[in-house]
C-alpha cells in the first residue's frame, strides 16, 4: 500500500531570464519582460509529496515535521528574498526558469529522501503558471 502526503511551503524571490552568451536583443526577443536587467520578482508556491508505503511502528510514509524541516533548510533558507540569478550558487550558469528552479529543488530534495520514495515538486511561480518535476 503506497500512500502521498505532500507539503506546501513558499518563497518570495527575484531572478531575470536571460542567457550571457545572447545578445540583448535576442534575450528581449524570447523572454520579454522576464529579461528586465532589474530582475523582477515571485512569490513562488511549492508542494512537495512523497509517496512510499506506510511504516506498520509509526503510520507514516514520512514523518511531515521531517520534510518540513527538509525543504525550510533545502529550499526556503536558500531562496527566500534572494535573487536567485546572484545569490543562489545553482543559478550561476543556469537560467533560473520556472522549469529549471522546479529541477534544481528536487535534485536537492532527492539528496534528503531515501531512495525507496517517489518524489514530485509542484512550483507555482503565478497563481495560473506551475511546473511539475518527478525525476528523470
């Protein structure tokens, strides 16, 4: 019997879409105003769920102060109020777009959680805009 429990958790955030080796112009041609040199911001939603069988001692899958505790340290102390392009070392040389940050936060997640679990991130970057990662 596999069973998913999930948490929410959020963070506010800055980044700017843009590749170094484009021009200006063809950074303004393909991701528009998400290319502002000012960055621009997003108060970003995540879900994250873990599915796995039911311990029979405790009754959980996993312990939810547990993957609290992973994603405030994995995720929300990283990310929060950070401007992901400058201050998130993962961003350096990657285009932090809705998909890539959604990728990176389950690589770092995916370290924390044992292997015998399926992991899924959900980032909403707008209300109507969200992003689904489940591993390769």
């Amino acid at each position: 019997m596999r069973v998913t429990i999930s948490r929410k958790a959020h963070f506010n955030a800055a980044h700017r879409l843009h590749r170094k080796d484009w021009s200006f112009e063809k950074n303004d041609a393909v991701f528009g105003k998400c290319n502002n040199p000012n960055f621009h911001g997003h108060n970003y939603g995540l879900t994250v769920s873990v599915t796995g069988k039911i311990d029979p001692e405790t009754g959980f899958v996993l312990d939810v102060k547990v993957l609290a505790d992973i994603i405030r340290e994995e995720v929300e102390i990283p990310f929060d109020h950070k401007n992901l392009n400058l201050d998130v070392p993962e961003f350096a040389d990657l285009n932090p777009t809705a998909e890539n940050i959604a990728v990176v936060i389950w690589n770092k997640i995916r370290q924390r959680i044992h292997a015998d679990f399926d992991l899924e991130v959900v980032l909403n970057e707008t209300e109507r805009n969200f992003v689904t990662y489940k591993g390769e």
